[in-house]
C-alpha cells in the first residue's frame, strides 16, 4: 500500500503572487481543531481575566503584563504567534529575516459590536521603512453578517499612506478613518473564513470591518511580523502617541526575533522585556 502524501502547508506561487498584487491571501493551510479548540479556551480565559477591557480590541494579550490597556495576557498568546507552519508562510512573503511586534484580539462581541473605520495599518505604526504582514486568525467562522473584515484589493500597491482623519468615537474600534475619497467601496470584498483559517495581508491595504448585528461573536486574533530590514523606531512612538493620533503606546513595546536575524542591526530587543 502506498504511503499517503503529505500536502504541503507552504503558500504555492500563485498564492504569493495573490498576495503581492491584491495585498492578501488566504492559505489553504488551516489550524487544527486541537490547536483551535485551545485558542478558544484561552480566549474566554482572556475575557474573563479583563472583564475591565473592550472585547473589541485587547491590544498584546501576548504580554503578560503591563501591556497597553493594563492588560493581563498569557505566554499561550505568544505560542500562537509561534506557530511553525505560519512562520514559514509569513517567510514566504516578507522574507526569511522578521521579528513580532504586535498582537491584538479583535472580540467583536454579538449584536453590541463597533465598526472598524476603513483604514491603512501603516497610519498607526512607527516602523520605517513601513513593513508588516498581518496574519489575521479566525477564531470563530467570520461572515458578512458578523462583521467579517472587507478588504480593498490591490489599494496597497502604490505604496503610499493616504489622507486619515482622527476620529474618537465611541463607536469605532480604531480612531483613524481613511478619508471618503481615498478608496471606493464598492471595490471591497468580504473576508469570509471559517473558523481556523487565516489570512496574510499588507501593511499599506486599506480594510475596514462593519459592526457586528448578529447572534453570533465574531472574534479574531492578529499578529504582526515586519521584516527586519526595518526598524521599529520606539523613539518615534512616543511621537506618534504625543500628537494623540494614537491610542497605544508604542515607546515601550517589545519586540521578539521570530526567524532569521536582525538585518537592519537598529531593533532594540530589550525595551519592554
Ligand atoms: O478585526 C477587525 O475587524 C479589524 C482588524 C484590523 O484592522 C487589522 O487586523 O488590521
């Protein structure tokens, strides 16, 4: 009897040249239900824990303590962020040379849920040259009916930051909306995963999500991995912060050498350590 094959979890070339020209892709690789079912449990560990915080947004989970928000995270948040087979596929297309950042649970609660304005990461994130790709986790199936995330395909290709305004608002998620006439949403597409599944996507795609009206949570987590030909310039988030455009502090936030080494020699790996 022949040996099954193995199918291999790595992103194929038309998937890596899917993400290059619409700025995300969706891997055929998922997570296995064990590994799933232990994110979930952790999840309600992690409301549970925070019952002060927004389920909306819990920045760094992955920090156990002292992140933004006062939050009280767990190392498991830092085992998902480590998963082998994602790594590879993040290497794929950044490179094999990156570190982690970043990571945030975006809870969006049943019925109560905020809308995240349509926005580009890179507006919030003082990292230059601006680079990060964000794997996004579905931690629960994510629909058009619970807030799925939309993106706009191909809008990070110049390679440029359009015009946001700040907006404080208590309905939105984030506080940095694209201005109106710097995208076409009719052009968006929804984001439909199950739950287990994740997509890539670049740091310049302008992507947005609705609030959530339905019965069902619609949770996620990211993580972000910038290649280390750039630096995360800790000095300059404080500046991002100070001008109030911001509501993270990214003076202090640690960084951990995810693969490969530090290219650029300029990543500070001990502040926030
Ligand atoms: O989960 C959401 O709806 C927003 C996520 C987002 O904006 C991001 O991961 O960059």
């Amino acid at each position: 009897m022949n040996a099954p094959t193995r199918v291999s979890h790595l992103l194929t070339s038309d998937e890596i040249e899917h993400y290059h020209e619409h700025g995300y892709v969706i891997p055929r690789w998922r997570l296995p239900a064990d590994l799933l079912a232990r994110m979930r449990a952790d999840l309600d560990a992690l409301f549970e824990a925070n019952q002060g915080v927004s389920r909306d947004s819990m920045f760094c989970p992955h920090i156990v303590k002292g992140g933004t928000q006062g939050l009280s995270g767990s190392n498991a948040w830092l085992d998902y962020a480590r998963i082998p087979e994602m790594l590879d596929l993040v290497a794929q297309v950044i490179g094999p040379d990156f570190l982690l950042w970043g990571t945030t649970v975006f809870g969006k609660p049943a019925g109560t849920g905020k809308r995240v304005p349509w926005h580009q990461d890179g507006e919030y994130w003082p990292i230059r040259p601006l680079a990060t790709c964000s794997a996004w986790i579905a931690l629960d199936d994510a629909t058009p009916e619970n807030g799925c995330l939309r993106f706009i395909p191909g809008s990070h290709k110049q390679r440029r930051l359009r015009a946001h305004t700040q907006k404080d608002s208590p309905d939105l998620v984030l506080n940095q909306e694209l201005n109106a006439d710097e995208y076409d949403e009719a052009e968006a597409i929804d984001l439909v995963l199950e739950a287990g599944q994740f997509s890539l996507h670049d740091v310049y795609l302008v992507h947005g999500s609705e609030p959530n009206r339905s019965t069902k949570r619609r949770a996620g987590y990211v993580c972000r991995y910038m290649p280390t030909t750039s630096h995360f310039d800790h000095d300059f988030g404080s500046t991002l912060q100070k001008r109030g455009g911001n509501q993270v502090d990214f003076s202090g936030r640690a960084l951990w050498q995810m693969r490969g080494k530090d290219v650029c020699g300029r990543n500070n790996f001990t502040v926030g350590h």
